[in-house]
C-alpha cells in the first residue's frame, strides 16, 4: 500500500475519515453536542480514526502538518453547529 505524501491527499484522507466518523456516529455527535461530552463520547472512534489516519501517511508529512486535527473542526464540528446546544 503506497502512503499519502503530499498534503492534498493528506487533508482530503483525513476529511474522508472524520466524515466517516460522523456518518457512522450521528447520535452520539447530536448527544455530545447538547450535552458537551462529544469528545469523550466519540474518544475511541477518534482514537481508531488517527491511527488509520497515521498508518496512511508519510511521517514526514505528518510532522509538517495537522491535518487530522483540522479536520476534527473543520468536518465534526462545523457539522455539528446545527445542532442545538448550550455551548453556542
């Protein structure tokens, strides 16, 4: 399997993959939203998410860059906004 090193790829894998995690997870992303708790409630599927993230891609891209974590808020919580919560 050939890893990823070049930052589109990179960034476009780690959106796929937190897109995934939504798609997969949609009551506990609305649940941790309303209640706060969304990254205790989503922690493992983060946890397995990085890892496949980081198995994938050129450890010297990875040092470079941080996609993974920008694709937390850009696709889980940007999606996230349109559920009623107390935190926005």
């Amino acid at each position: 399997m050939r890893l990823v090193k070049t930052p589109e790829e990179a960034r476009r894998l780690a959106r796929t993959i937190l897109s995934d995690i939504v798609l997969y997870n949609q009551q506990k992303v609305k649940e941790g939203i309303e209640k706060d708790s969304l990254f205790e409630l989503l922690a493992d599927e983060l946890a397995e998410g990085r890892k496949y993230y980081e198995s994938m891609v050129d450890s010297d891209m990875r040092q470079e860059t941080n996609f993974f974590n920008e694709a937390v808020a850009d696709v889980l919580l940007k999606q996230g906004g349109k559920i009623k919560s107390e935190i926005w």
